[in-house]
C-alpha cells in the first residue's frame, strides 16, 4: 500500500521556534523527564495477533511482514513548517500506526524498513516536538512497570504488554476522530545526527512521549541497539515527498524530504540539525 494512498485529514499549521544551541547556531530538543511507572493491567485483546511471536525481535519482523502486505490503519494529517520566507507542507501520521486495531512496537530497523516500503521515514526530533505543539489531542504518557514479582512477565516487550498498553491508550483516546493529530500516544524512533557518527550506526534513538506540560518522558535516548523494542515504541512517520515554498507561500514546488533534512538553508523546515540523508545508514536494506 503506497503512502499516498493512506488515509488523509485536515491540514495543520506549525510555527518554527525550538531554543538554539549557544554558540553553534543549531537547535535542541529539550531534555526529558523520568518515567513514574504506573499500575499493570490485563488487556482483553484475542485476536489475530494473538499468534505472533512473543519474542520482541521475532513479533517486530512478523509485523513488518503485516504492513508490507498491506495490513495496517493509520491516518494522515498535513503539517505545516516555516522559518522567514520558507514553507513545507509535510504528510504526517496523525496517530501511532495500528495492526488490526493494535498499536504495534517495532525496532528501529523493523520501522525503518517499513518506512521505506510506505514511501516515508522516521520522524525527527523537532518534527515529534512539533506535533505534539501541534496536536489536537494530547494524551499523558501512561508508563508502565517492569512486570517482576507473581504473575508478572519480567519484560517490558512481551505481546501482553503490547496489548495490555493499547488498551489503556484506547481507553484514554476515546472516540476522538481519525481527522484529529493525536500526540504522546508512546515514544518514537527518530532519525537524528547521532545515527552518523560511528557510535550511533549500530544505535537507535529513541525520545518523545511528552506530558502536558511540554516535558518529554523520554529525551534523547541512545542506549538501545537498533534491534531493541518496547511497549511504549510506537511507528509514526512522515512522508518522503513534501511541498516546498520559497517565497512565503505564492509557489509551491515538489520536493523529498532527504533534500530538506540536508540542505543548509531547509533543514531547520524538518530538523534541529542537517543531516547527511534522512534514513539511519546502519540499516540495511534498499530503500525505496
């Protein structure tokens, strides 16, 4: 399923503005805030997914397979950025990316991946930011505990957990409409200038699920390898053509979002930094 088939919502505005790094002219994210790890909960999920694997690395794959044929929902908003005369109209994904209903985790690599067979790449930094100041709903992060003790499982990355999260998100969402951007629904896998340093090629980044006060529960996190995945790691994406306007908005011409995230001029439309291309080099892959 191409990504210009998806379904598509209401146009949204965005201002540019993140706090500059002192000294370098580049921008920063805020730091986050620790997690404060909630009660454990039984989902009453029984379906289909109920037979993938209950290994993390194994499930991700297994939904790879999924959205590779097709068998995903996700809505699509459009977000507009600017700074001075520059503008770029992004399609983005209003809420996390579900399977059969379920918000699904995935590796960084498995994201990846899956966005290069949607035509889309994994969200930046600033454009994560820029969603939630964007959102129509905001939801507060809702951290769950390390299962230890009876009964639990001892891991944060089981299938139950998956459905036991999905559940509580469903339950705070409500019925808020497709149309509307949702934000803090989990944390991202984001693409950021660590990715190209020898360190971070065999890292994935992790940040976002920001609380209502603007603060995220997770900064910048570059622990974790790219086959690492949780609960709490959702799939959004953005698309990898946008509009660009040069002139305030009077001329709109086609552009990728590879050509933004690495020009000089463009980055700041996409990114608190440029980048020397938009897809983690550490993964392989064709992308397409």
């Amino acid at each position: 399923m191409a990504f210009a088939s998806l379904k598509k919502g209401k146009t949204m505005a965005a201002n540019y503005g993140p706090p500059k790094v002192p000294g370098t002219g580049e921008i920063k994210p805020p730091k986050g805030a620790g997690p404060k790890p909630s009660t454990p909960v039984t989902s009453s999920y029984s379906g289909d997914l109920e037979g993938l694997s209950d290994s993390p690395v194994a499930r991700s794959a297994e939904i790879l397979s999924l959205i590779r044929q097709g068998r995903f929902e996700v809505p699509i908003v459009f977000l507009t950025t600017s700074k001075g005369p520059l503008r770029a109209r992004l399609a983005v994904t209003g809420r996390a990316l579900t399977v059969d209903g379920v918000r699904v985790s995935m590796t960084e690599q498995d994201q990846t991946l899956a966005a290069d067979t949607l035509g889309a790449h994994l969200l930046t930094p600033f454009l994560v930011d820029e969603i939630w100041k964007r959102a129509d709903v905001r939801l507060e992060p809702k951290t769950q505990a390390w299962y230890g003790g009876p009964g639990g499982d001892g891991s944060m990355g089981t299938k139950r957990r998956v459905f036991d999260y999905n559940e509580i998100v469903e339950k705070e969402l409500g019925e808020v409409p497709p149309e509307k951007l949702v934000a803090s629904e989990g944390k991202d896998w984001v693409i950021d200038g660590y990715a190209f340093t020898p360190a971070g090629r065999i890292k994935g980044t992790n940040y976002g699920w920001h609380r209502k006060n603007g603060k995220p529960v997770q900064g910048l996190g570059r622990v974790h390898n790219l086959a690492h995945t949780d609960y709490s790691q959702l799939f959004r994406f953005v698309s990898s053509v946008v509009s660009l306007s040069e002139d305030d908005g009077q001329t709109w011409r086609d552009a990728t979002f590879t050509e933004l995230v690495s020009s000089p001029k463009l980055f700041p439309l996409v990114s608190y930094e440029r980048l020397p291309a938009a897809r983690h080099p550490g993964v392989g892959g064709i992308a397409v």
